[in-house]
C-alpha cells in the first residue's frame, strides 16, 4: 500500500473521543488479578481454565458446584440431601449470632451447607462425588456437614460405588463445639465401613485442607491426590512455629512436600484432576482386578457374583 493510501485510511477512521476522567464502560468482574503471579486475567479464560491462572499456574479458590461440573461427566451429576443444613444448637453468639453467620453464607453461596454432594458418573464409573465450598464459612465442619458426608459414603456403599471427595476446610466448625468435634469419629467410621467392602475412595486435597477435616476422613482414601501449590496439614505453620519455637523448613505443609513424605501419592493439576482419577478408577473398579456380576456399579472382592 502506497504511504500516501494509509495516511488516507488511517484519517477515514472513526475513533471515540473519552472525556478526561470518565469511566471505562466495563462490565464488574470482567478482569481479576492472579494472586500468585498478579497478572491481569480475563474472567473468563480464567474460568474456562478451571480457576487456575494461564500465566503461573496458580490455584484459585474453586467454587463446590464448579468442582463438580468439572469432574462429573456432562448431565449425569444427580444431587444428595441438598436440604441439609445447620442450626444453632447451641445458640452461639460472638461478634455476631451463628445464625446470622449461617443466613449470611446461604445468601452468598446460594448453598444450603458447605459441602455438596450426589450421583454421578466420571468418566464412564458410577460414583458418589462430593466437593466442599470453602465461601461456606471455611468450609468448616459442623453437624450438617458430617451428616452429608456420612451419608454419601454409606450411600456408595449401599448402592456399590466408588467415592470422590474434594475437601477444602479450615476444620471442624467452632460454633457448634464438641458437636462438631464428633463429626471426626462420625465420618472416619463410615469411611471405614466402605473400605470394608472393598469399594475404591479417591480424594483429592484443595487449598486449604486444615483441621478436623484433615484429621477425619479424607486422609483414609485410598489414593491421596491433591492440587499444586495446597496447604494441608492439622495446625497451620504459623501455630506450629509459635509452638515448637522452631522455624519451618520451606515449603512445609505443601502437597509438594507431603508427598515426599509420603502423606499424599500425587500432586496433579486441576485440568488433569478427572483424567486421573478416572485413570484409578479403571483400575480399580476393573472386573480383572475385582471380578463381580456383570452391570455392578463398581465390582466388588468377594461379592455376589464373584
């Protein structure tokens, strides 16, 4: 193009005029900052990317809905006692009621409690799938959410499936007190009773896994995988380091380190999160691994069939 034709185009443009000081028409939340990396990402390339940053690969927060679409195959999640919820047996009061508290995290969720569970399919295998909702006040323990736990694994065990548990918790939820400290037992027993039958138990360990969470059923899976860059541990650094008087080595509490000491078997990213577990799962629901009647939900050792 001669220069003089691209003067000519370039003073045929239209272009708008923004007056000094005028906002930018942008939708809310159209952009956000990765808070490992602080780069600007758009919203949704970060979404589509399952909340996990295109630039540095951190792991953001991931609400339990969206962890649930993200594993279950399309269309096949069908939900479990979404009813539950917490009341306020104690009728705890601090910078402000329980119940309040609990009203507040309704409203924002758009979740009855902190934790989300139901039938599903992932990757071809029948499963109980559950996922928890750290918005949901920590994603703390508490009566309801033991409940719902508790269930989903007896409803695996009932219906012959296999669990998949992503857990993400500060720990047992303090304003129910020693009713939530219960939970602890309650759910180790059931994860138990599973076990018992053989049935296969995947969980998947997210940021931050703290706590009586920690302490209960989700370090008696079978296979431990957790997401890159999570803390997990029962107290975290900062109390530790005040206890023992001692500094920390770097990196403690990370899955990274956890694995080298063997408390979890992988550390996988997100995007690859279904593809691995689905990858467990055929092993160990394969009928030459746990032979069983043809049209088992998940073959089961020693079962009817057998």
């Amino acid at each position: 193009m001669p220069i003089s034709d691209w003067f000519k185009a370039r003073e045929q443009r239209k272009y708008t005029v923004v007056s000094p000081g005028a906002a930018a028409e942008l939708p809310d939340g159209v952009w956000l900052k990765c808070a490992g990396c602080k780069h600007t990402v758009y919203r949704g390339d970060f979404e589509k990317n399952l909340n996990v940053c295109p630039h540095c690969g951190h792991h953001a927060e991931m609400p339990a809905p969206a962890r649930v679409r993200a594993l279950a195959d399309e269309g096949t999640f069908e939900e479990m006692d979404s009813g539950l919820t917490s009341t306020d047996p104690l009728r705890f009061t601090a910078a402000k009621p329980y119940a309040a508290t609990l009203d507040l995290a309704r409203e924002t969720t758009g979740l009855a409690e902190a934790v989300v569970t139901g039938r599903a399919l992932l990757d071809g295998h029948p499963v109980v799938l559950g996922a928890m909702d750290f918005r949901f006040i920590g994603a703390s323990m508490g009566t309801a959410v033991g409940e719902k736990v508790a269930r989903a694994f007896d409803r695996a065990r009932e219906e012959s499936r296999a669990v998949v548990f992503v857990t993400a918790s500060g720990g047992a939820r303090m304003q129910e007190g020693m009713l939530s400290l219960m939970q602890m037992a309650k759910t180790a027993a059931t994860v138990r009773r599973l076990s018992d039958t053989g049935l296969p138990y995947v969980a998947v360990l997210a940021n931050p896994t703290y706590g009586g969470v920690t302490a209960s059923f989700p370090v008696l899976a079978d296979v431990i995988f957790a997401e890159p860059g999570a803390m997990i541990g029962f107290a975290g650094p900062k109390l530790v380091e005040e206890t023992t008087r001692q500094s920390l080595p770097k990196g403690f509490q990370t899955a990274e380190s956890l694995v080298k000491h063997g408390f979890v078997d992988a550390v996988v990213p997100r995007t690859e999160m279904k593809a691995a577990v689905g990858r467990v799962l055929d092993y160990l629901c394969a009928p030459e691994v746990h032979p069983a009647a043809e049209g088992a939900a998940c073959p089961v050792p020693g079962g009817e069939g057998s």
